[in-house]
C-alpha cells in the first residue's frame, strides 16, 4: 500500500476544496500536513485561520498529524513562511501540492490589471514563492515531489478567464523546467487539470456537480506525491473517476530542406497545411532537446 510515513508535505489552499481533500488523504496516509489557507473569498478577498484550522481537526480527529498555516501564497515571504512552518514543526519537507486559487473572471476587452496581477499572483507567483524554498530544501533531500494544480482553462481555453487561463498553462512551463531542474535529484514535478464540485466552480457544473467531488481527484495527487511516482512532467486530466494523461505533441509536419529544396515560402507554408496540421507521426518531447533532435538529422541527413 502507497503510504507517507515519515513525510511532510505541504498543501497550499488546503482549507476546503480540493485542498483538503489531498490534506485529508494524505494525512490517511501517514503524512504530516501542513494545511496553508488564507481563508479568503473566492474572488481573493478577506481572510481567516477557520478554514485551516477546521481541516487540521478534522485530520487530527481521525488520528492523523496536521498543523494549520495561514499566509497568502502570493507573496514571497508568504511561501517562505509556509515552507519554514513544515521545516520547523517536522523537520523537512517532502511534498508540496500547489493548489491555492481564487478567480476573477472577465472577457479580455473588459479585464483591467488588477484583475490580472490578483490572479497571476497567487496561482502563478504564488506556485514559484512556495516552491522554491522547498525545492532548494529537496535538492539538498536529494527527495521531492511537487504537483502543479493547472486546469483545462489554460490547457485547452475557456470563455472569460484569460487571468486564469494563462496563470494555469503558466504553471506547465514552471513545471516542465523544474522537472529537469530537479531530475537529478529525485525530485518529480508534475501537473494535473482537476474537475470537481467545489465553491469555485458552483456555477459551473449544474447537475453534473454531484459526479465530480474533489475526493475521486485526491487518488490522482496522492499518487503523484507518492515515493512511487517515477514520472515528471506528466500532466494528468483528472475528476469524475477519470485519470488520464494529457500531453503536447510535436507532430510530423512538413520538410522542405533549405539548401536542396530552396528556402521556405509563405506558399510552401499555404500549399503544405495539411501535413503542417496532421497529427499522424506525433511524439511528445520531454525537454526542447528533443525538438532539436527531431530537426537535426533532417537537416543533416
Ligand atoms: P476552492 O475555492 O474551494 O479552494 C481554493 C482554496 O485556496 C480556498 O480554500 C482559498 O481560501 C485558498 N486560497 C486562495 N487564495 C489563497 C492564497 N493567496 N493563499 C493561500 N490560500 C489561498 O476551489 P477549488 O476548486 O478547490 O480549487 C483548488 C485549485 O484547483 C485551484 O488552484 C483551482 O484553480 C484549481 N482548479 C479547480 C477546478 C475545479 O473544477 N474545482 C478546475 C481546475 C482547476
């Protein structure tokens, strides 16, 4: 059985949502959670300890080891703090699930820049100011395992949430650096896009909401935080019962060696569409490495 003993791990947003369901299961688990929340609204405003603190009883409660944290994430000393309390109360820092969020919806022509910047901050910013005093932990660990909460409104689009959208496909690209950053010493950073019925998506779900709670995508975090997780940079669609992998291709396309066919035109572009956009022959680079190695023998060859 997957367990967490002798682990610390740290979720950030964790008091209510998916949040707390990852604390809860990983603290089943034998994991010593740290619960951080600032216990706002769900636009980002206010701020109160009763959410962490409800979800740490609850954890200790069912016997299980928690200790409530209550700064913003969007500020760098607000990670720091973050990252000190699990150091501090337990010693290290094994895990960290990044998944503190607030939204600010607005169509792009509308948006103004504090709708912007509240958004980038604690789901962009915030991702880097709590990670990163953990991961420089891990490293010296030579031990980590981070998760990214992205979502589908960034991977794939979504009406209204160009902030958010772009915070979210944002943290792929921390993701898909830290995760050659940290290869060499154990750490595995990875990603999942969740669905779940919680206050931030009330709206969203309607009669669907009751398919889709925030504990059938724990599993998913859980598994991902777990010493038995041997993949980084996977990006996993989770929620409902599913769990499956999400992953950006780099298709076949179309050559036209420069030398022996003669420089690119814009019509070489118009009249090629189809195997541009084909997506036979696709293969999923881990690094932009293997983007090079893919051109490199074609043009050599
Ligand atoms: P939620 O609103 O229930 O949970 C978010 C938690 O983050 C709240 O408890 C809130 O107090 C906390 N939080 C907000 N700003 C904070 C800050 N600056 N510092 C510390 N804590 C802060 O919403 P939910 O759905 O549980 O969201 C969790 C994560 O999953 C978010 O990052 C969200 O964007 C993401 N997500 C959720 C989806 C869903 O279907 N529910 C879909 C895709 C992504």
């Amino acid at each position: 059985m997957i367990d967490f003993q002798d682990r610390v791990a740290v979720v950030t947003g964790a008091g209510g949502g998916l949040g707390r369901a990852h604390a809860l299961l990983l603290a089943s688990r034998g994991a010593a959670v740290v619960v951080n929340d600032l216990g706002g609204s769900v636009h980002g405003e206010g701020a109160s300890s009763s959410a962490a603190d409800d979800v740490v009883a609850e954890i200790r409660e069912s016997g299980g080891e928690a200790v409530a944290e209550y700064s913003s994430v969007a500020t760098p000393d607000g990670g720091a703090a973050i990252v000190a309390k699990a150091l501090d109360d337990y010693g290290r820092i094994d895990i960290v699930v990044n998944n503190a969020g607030i939204l600010r919806d607005r169509s792009f022509a509308n948006m103004d820049w504090i709708e912007l910047n509240t958004v980038l901050d604690v789901h962009l910013r915030g991702a880097f100011y709590v990670t990163q005093p953990a991961f420089r932990y891990m490293k010296e660990a030579k031990y980590g395992r981070i998760v990214m909460t992205s979502s589908g409104a960034g991977l794939f689009g979504n009406f209204g949430q160009g902030n958010y959208g772009a915070a979210k496909a944002g943290l792929v690209g921390l993701m898909n650096v830290l995760k050659l950053e940290g290869a060499k010493y154990n750490i595995k950073v990875n990603a999942i896009a969740p669905i779940a019925h919680t206050r931030m998506t009330e709206q969203v779900l309607e009669e669907m909401a009751d398919c889709f709670d925030p504990e059938s995508v724990a599993p998913a975090v859980g598994y991902l935080c777990s010493e038995e997780c041997e993949y980084t940079g996977d990006i996993w669609s989770v929620g409902g019962g599913s769990v499956s992998r999400i992953f950006i291709g780099l298709c076949d396309g179309y050559f036209q060696h420069p030398d022996r066919e003669g420089p690119l035109t814009i019509d070489d572009v118009a009249d090629n569409l189809n195997l541009i956009r084909s997506e036979d022959g696709y293969l999923v680079p881990f690094s932009s490495e293997d983007e090079f190695a893919k051109l490199g023998p074609r043009l050599m060859g």
